[in-house]
C-alpha cells in the first residue's frame, strides 16, 4: 500500500474522531461556559439586590416612628377585644356609657389586597348629644383607621313620659364602625 493512501486514511480517521468525538465534547464545554456566564450575571443581579435591600432597610430605619404611625393605623391583625377596650375608654372619657357590644365580622377588601375590613357592631352608647360629638371627635383624632357606617338616634327612655319626668337631652346611640388591618 503507498504511503499517500495510508496517510489519507490516516487523516480521513483523524478527522472523523475530531467530529464525532471532540465536537460534541467542545459544544457541550461551550454551553457549559455560556451557563456560567450566565449565573455568575445572576448572581451580580442578586448580590446588587441585596445591597439595595440593605440600603434601603438602613433608610428605613431612620423613619421608625413614622413606620410605627402606620402600625398603629392599619395594624396586622384585627385585635377585636383590644378595639371593645378603646371604644369603652373613649365613650367613657367623652361621658359616654357603652350599654351593648354587638357582633363583628371580617373580609378581606379585595383578593389581590391584603387589607382586611372588619364590622363592628352595633354596639349601644347613652349620653348627651354633646357627648356623642365628642366621642366623634375622639376617634376622628386616633391613629387607628376607623370609620363609622351608621349612627342611628334614639330618645333615652321609649315610653312617653310628661315633660317634668323625661331625661333631658340624654339619647341612645346605636352605631356601627369598620375598622382595616392587613
């Protein structure tokens, strides 16, 4: 056999190696690489990330007492026996008496909020209408996002009674009141 054929086959079976077995070996090497390339971006993106998380946790770490007004107004969890306890302090300090404490119920506003709206009431308040103003006012002035649905007006006693005996100027407050958490 001549040296030329033998050199031919010789660099016929080097080239065939060189495809099917190299090749696919130098592909999957380039891959590889393209994916660390890639993950090592990802990770660039990530490691930024936290480091705005953490910048901005230091920024908002100078605004805590403003963070803790929103706490207080829009709270985590409904605490009910927590609001029955306000409402008789500020009924009481506005010369209120709270006679009757009704149900409550809670929904959530909307499915992609996470606000949570919870009916109180009705609950029963006797005093004077002056009173009752202020009761208003006392919790138009609280950091807790309180709203009341209905107020509803009843003389003090139902019987008529002659003038010289009737309570003057003392009524029945029936209202109901809405109070968010999140």
């Amino acid at each position: 056999m001549p040296r030329i054929l033998i050199s031919i086959i010789l660099f016929a079976l080097i080239i065939l190696i060189a495809v099917f077995l190299l090749w696919p070996g130098y592909l999957k090497f380039q891959n590889l690489q393209a994916q660390t390339k890639n993950k090592e971006l990802e990770f660039q993106y990530k490691d930024q990330y936290y480091k705005d998380l953490s910048s901005l946790s230091e920024k908002l770490n100078g605004y805590k007492d403003e963070l803790a007004k929103i706490d207080s107004a829009l709270p985590s969890y409904p605490s009910i026996p927590a609001f029955y306890n306000f409402i008789q302090k500020i009924s009481s300090e506005n010369g209120l008496i709270l006679n009757n404490i009704g149900s409550f119920s809670t929904i959530q506003l909307t499915e992609s909020s996470q606000i949570k709206e919870t009916t109180v009431g009705p609950f029963n308040l006797s005093g004077s209408y002056s009173s009752f103003k202020n009761f208003l006012a006392s919790l138009e002035k609280n950091s807790r996002i309180v709203s009341v649905e209905k107020i509803s007006l009843f003389p003090s006693l139902p019987t008529p009674l002659p003038l010289e005996e009737s309570p003057k100027g003392l009524f029945n407050f029936v209202v109901t009141m809405k109070i968010y958490s999140y």
